[in-house]
C-alpha cells in the first residue's frame, strides 16, 4: 500500500479513528497518548501535503478511486494546505497543554471523553478543509460542531451548560442555512462537487435560487465565523469552555469557516457572480466595521479577561471580512494571512490565560492585580500577543494591518485607512487595561505566594508567543504562502 | 405553474419558517429544540421532493423503464436524519445538565439566576 498516495484521506482519517479508541481504552493517559500522536501526525501530513501542493500543485484525491464528479473528492489546493497546517499544528500545541490544563479543570473519569470530543472536533475540521464535496461540508462541520458543542460544556461553571446550549441553537441554525445552500445549489445543477458545481453554474449565475442559494450560505457560515451581528454565540462560549477549548476553539473553528465561505465565493460562485451581481462588497464592509468598532468597544468593558479577549475575537474577524470585501488580491492576501495571524496570537492569549487561571485563580480583572510581579513570563507573553492585536511593527498583527491598508489605498478610500487606525486605538484601550491591572496595581492580598503556571503548561503557550513575533519578523513563511493562496483563488473564476 | 404543483415547496417554507419562528419566540429550552427539529425537518423535504419524478423509477438499467427518480437527495438526507438526531440528543442532554444545575428550563429564569449569582459575586 501506498501511504504517501493516500495523505489526503489519512489527514482525516486518522484523528476520525483515533476518537473511537479512546473510548475503547478508557485510561486517560492512554486516551491522551493516542490523540496526541493523532493530532502530531496529521500535522505531519499536513506539512507533507504543504510541500507537494507547493511543488506540483494542486492534488485531487478520489475516495474509493471513484472519479468526480461521481465520487467524493479531497482537493487539496494552496488555501486549503495553508489552513490545514494552520488548524492541525494549533491542535499539536494546545494538546500537550491540555493534559495540565483539564488535570484540574475535569474530574479525572472524563479526561478520556475530552480527548475523544478533540479528536472528532480535529477531524472534523480537517474534513472541512480538505473536503472538495460540498455536503461532505456539511457533514464534517456538524462533526466539528457537535464535538465543539460538549467540550465547551466541559466547562467547570455551570453557565458553560448555557453557552453550550446556545451555541447548540445557533450552530444549528446555521448548518441547517448552509444545507438549504447546499440543496438549491443541487437543485440547479445536479452535482455536488464544488469545481464541478463551479463549472456549471457559469451559465445560470443570475438565475434567482441561485442568488438564494448565495444568501443562504453566506448567512449559515457567518454564524458560524461570528461576524457581527451574528456573534451573539461567541463571548460566552469562549468564556466558559476549559482553558485548552478556548484557546482551540478561537483559534480554528471560526478561522475553518471563513476558509469554507472563501471556498464558496471564489471556487463555487465565482467572484463576479458575488460581487458584481449582488452589494456583497459594502454590506461585508458595512458589517466588518461595525464588527471592529462595537465589539472593541464592549471589550474595552469586559470585567473578564477571557471574554475581553473573546470580544476581541469578533473585532479581528472584522477584519478578516474586512479584506474579504476588498475583492482585490491584497485584500484576500490580508485575510488569508490574517486567518494565521490571529489564530497564533489569539491562540497564545488563552493558552497564557488559562496559565493565570491556574495561578490566581481566576481571570478577572481583579484578579490578575499586580499579576506582573509573580507571573512575569505570562505577563509578558500576554503583552506580546496584545500588542499583535494591536498591531504593532514586529508582530504578525502588524502584517495584516499593512496588507488591509494597502488594500484599502489601492482602492483608493483613504477614509477607510484612517478607520482601520482608530479601531487599533481601541484596542489599545482594552489591551491597556490588562497592563494597567498586572504591571501598575499592588497586588492583592495573598497574591505574593503565587507562582507561574506549571512549565507544560507554559512550553506550549510561549511557543505560539514565539510564533507571533517570529512570523511578524520573518513574514515569508504565511505572508508566501498567503499571497500564492489568493492569487490562486482569483485566477480560478473570474 | 399552478399552487399544486407547487405544493412541496410551499410546505416546506411554511415548515422552515413555522420552525425558526419558534426557536427564536420560545423561551422554553425544550420548545427552543421541538421548533429546532421542525426546522431541520423542512430541509429534508426540501431535498427529498425534486427527487421524486411522478412515474419515475429506481435507477436499474433495463429496457422496460426510461424514467428514473434521483435516489441521490435520499442519501444525502438520511445522512442529514442522523446529524438531526444527534444534533436532538445533545441538545436534550444538556437541558437536563441545565435542570440540574438551575432547576429551571425557562430562559428568563436562567438568566436572571446567572444576574443574581454575578451580583452576589460583586
């Protein structure tokens, strides 16, 4: 058997099978064991996809040697290896941290059932990604969705049992606007491979449903990448999850579904039927400000750092959706680019924070008074990351940034430069509150005795810390890699 | 063009639209997941209906047929049932967690709960 013909199907098939034998092992160090050579190898094959697709381009995999559009197909494309190195190399770091994080989040009974619901939530991300079918699409996101829905009940408050519900109705509502997506878009042409649903639709573009089809997809995956307003689901969620989910969770799920609504607009409808036939460009503009302002705004207010932070998510997918609407190559550069940028830097912020939890028990902001003097390290890579939401030179922040701005003088609204600037000040504000809080209070009483979080816990958290800086000073790695993605992306329909 | 040819789609609209309505007006978790269901349920008749050509039958070449139905949208959906009675039973699942936690399944009394509890935590 050929194993290097057979990576597409193995990047799923191996954390799917992995999920399984957790539950049949039971021990939790077992269970942990297995997820994490799972989730270290599809990170490998990951890579390995990387490079083929970066030397002999795109890959085309047929499960079952049934040929498209027939059979299911896994293409793997430049975006889609980008993500999927992205998605599966944040789950081989937050993994080796989960094992200290839920050690004192989770009774030790259930640690086997977290790593069972992170490998099916892997796969089935990974699955979204790699996946040229469009209802395959559905189904790996309600895979992913469903394992996300229990590990953010894992959570120790009882509110998670909320947020979990919440996000439960949400979500669902959701995937169910991107099944009728799906079915209309059936309906009009027979076929459910995306290249060749691309293809035959060229014709019928104006035809009404498929319009429909088009807003029925667009508001599905919207929900489900949290663009405002359409975020209600998100802050909570994000909150009350186990350190090691949120931490995941803000760092892929939202990024996987904006890579599924880039997928539909360039590779399905083509950005002509997007943004010529309908207002797509003002309306994404429209509401990726308001995503930017409000949500920075209401963040500037949050009493805890972890739905600070996660209001701070739903500002940055503003800007993801921001460069989406530019419909230029340097806008899509700046929101694939972004797509890593702010998964490492947002990814950093929760594995630190769940450190603090640990140390100070818990992440109020009057909590971490005076946080500096016993948890130096965590407080810096706090700062770090924040000045990347920021973004500031020699961060990643600070490319996205750039390459927004770029996109926004090209297009010549010098007006929207000077909005993407103000909203940065923003987050200067809320970032500031966290510094002032652990840098320039007195600590408070019984604070002197606290230590820094365990070293596994730490390891992991400063190396997407590293990650920040280091991608923000040596930008060819994503910003190639991202630009190569999007200029492959709009050659392909035009 | 006429209503009754229509009649499919009309009914799933008025399902789809019935289904969300409640979700949304609900407060009640349960409720919230009997309007979730309903929604969920429009869709599989959305795709099931085209798929059934009057006369049509299943797609075995022989030579005393020529008309065949799409068996294709049944498999999609049966796929669909499956995430639907999963989606169901998480759902349910973690209403009874809520129960236990708040003693409560209205959403207004959760949430004043949660106010409650952040006020005393002050």
């Amino acid at each position: 058997m050929d194993v290097a013909a057979n990576l597409p199907a193995l990047q799923v098939v191996v954390p799917l099978v992995a999920a399984p034998l957790t539950v049949l092992l039971r021990g939790r160090r077992l269970a942990f064991a297995v997820v994490l050579l799972a989730a270290w190898t599809a990170f490998a094959i990951a890579i390995a996809l990387w490079l083929r697709v970066d030397a002999s381009g795109t890959i085309s995999y047929h499960i079952g040697s049934w040929a498209p559009p027939w059979g299911i197909e896994y293409r793997v494309d430049r975006l889609s290896s980008y993500v999927l190195v992205l998605v599966s190399g944040i789950a081989a770091v937050v993994l080796p941290y989960s094992w200290p994080s839920i050690a004192r989040e989770l009774p030790p009974e259930r640690h086997y059932l977290f790593y069972t619901m992170f490998a099916l939530c892997l796969a089935g991300l990974l699955g979204m990604v790699i996946t040229g079918d469009a209802f395959n699409i559905f189904v790996f996101l309600e895979i992913s969705s469903l394992s996300t829905y229990v590990l953010i009940a894992l959570g120790r408050d009882r509110r998670a049992l909320l947020a979990a519900y919440q996000y439960l109705i949400m979500g669902t509502i959701g995937a169910t606007f991107i099944v009728i997506g799906v079915g209309l878009l059936y309906l009009q042409t027979g076929t459910l491979n995306l290249v060749d649903m691309g293809q035959r639709l060229h014709g019928i573009a104006g035809h009404r449903p498929v319009l429909a089809a088009l807003a029925f997809l667009t508001v599905g995956l919207s929900l489900k990448l949290a663009l405002f307003p359409l975020h209600q689901w998100l802050p909570n969620a994000y909150a009350y999850a186990p350190s090691a989910v949120s931490s995941f969770l803000a760092a892929t799920a939202t990024k996987v579904a904006v890579y599924a609504l880039l997928r539909f607009y360039y590779s399905v409808f083509g950005a002509n039927t997007v943004f010529q036939r309908l207002p797509m460009e003002e309306l994404m503009l429209v509401l990726a400000l308001a995503g930017m302002f409000v949500a920075s705004t209401v963040a500037c207010f949050q009493a805890d750092l972890k739905r600070l932070f996660a209001y701070s998510s739903v500002a940055q997918i503003g800007y993801i959706v921001l460069g989406l609407s530019f419909d230029s190559l340097a806008g899509l550069t700046a929101t694939i680019v972004h797509l890593a940028n702010h998964a490492l830097t947002k990814g950093g912020i929760f594995l630190l924070l769940g450190g603090v939890a640990v140390s100070m028990g818990g992440v109020s902001l009057a909590r971490v008074q005076g946080m500096a003097r016993v948890m130096p390290l965590t407080s810096f890579g706090i700062v770090i990351c924040g000045l990347s939401l920021i973004g500031v030179p020699g961060t990643v922040g600070f490319i996205s940034k750039w390459y927004l701005i770029v996109a926004a003088i090209e297009k010549g609204q010098w007006w929207l430069v000077f909005l993407i600037v103000i909203s940065s000040m923003i987050s200067v504000v809320y970032v500031g509150r966290f510094v002032e809080a652990a840098y320039f209070q007195a600590p408070r009483e019984g604070v002197r005795g606290r230590r820094e979080a365990p070293l596994a816990m730490l390891l992991p958290s400063g190396l997407l810390v590293f990650a920040t800086v280091c991608f923000g000073l040596a930008t060819s790695t994503t910003l190639g890699a991202a630009s190569l993605a999007a200029a492959e992306l709009l050659g392909g329909m035009r | 063009m006429s209503v009754a040819s229509h009649f499919a789609y009309a009914v799933t609209v008025f399902l789809m639209i019935a289904g969300l309505f409640i979700v949304i007006a609900r407060g009640n978790l349960i409720k919230k997941l009997v309007g979730l269901g309903i929604f969920q349920t429009s869709v599989y008749l959305l795709y099931i209906a085209p798929g059934k050509l009057i006369g049509g039958t299943a797609p075995i070449v022989t030579e005393s047929y020529g008309v065949y139905s799409n068996p294709l949208p049944h498999v999609l959906i049966l796929t669909a049932i499956v995430v639907g009675v999963a989606t169901l039973a998480l759902g349910l699942a973690l209403v009874v967690r809520i129960r236990e936690a708040y003693d409560s399944i209205e959403e207004d009394d959760i949430l004043a709960a949660d106010r409650r509890a952040a006020d005393a935590e002050r």
